[in-house]
C-alpha cells in the first residue's frame, strides 16, 4: 500500500499553479482579442462616420434656429 502512494507522486504547489495559468491564458488571449478588434471596429467606424456626424449638426443648428425665429417672429 506505501509502495503504491509512492508510485503516484504529488504534484506540488507551484506545479497546480502552472496547470491552472496553462488552463487560464487561452480565455484570456480570447478576451484580448476580442477587445482589440472591437476597439479598431468602433474606431474606424467613427472616423468613416466623421462627414456625416458633421452634417447632422448642421442639420441641428438649422433645426434650432428655425425655432428660434418662429418664436422671434411672433407668429406664436
């Protein structure tokens, strides 16, 4: 029975922290990864989306200072 329990040998410490980093790095390459690509989709969507955004504001302002004049006006 001893000679048994000495043919199986106990992993130490460090080793079961080993296994566990070796179990633990591809989530997170994963993780980074999907980070990553989502940062370059958000980016380059926001700057593809630059002539337009600048568009809307006009759109805004314009928007607002019709408001602005009706009111001005007194035509309410």
């Amino acid at each position: 029975m001893s000679a048994r329990k000495s043919a199986t040998p106990r992993r130490s410490r460090r080793a079961a922290e080993a296994a566990v980093a070796l179990l633990r790095s591809p989530r997170g390459q994963a993780m980074v990864e999907y980070s990553v690509v989502t940062h370059f989709l958000l980016l380059g969507s926001t700057i593809a989306l630059m002539p337009m955004i600048a568009k809307l504001f006009e759109a805004f302002s314009k928007f607002y200072e019709s408001i602005f004049f009706v009111l001005n006006s007194g035509a309410i």
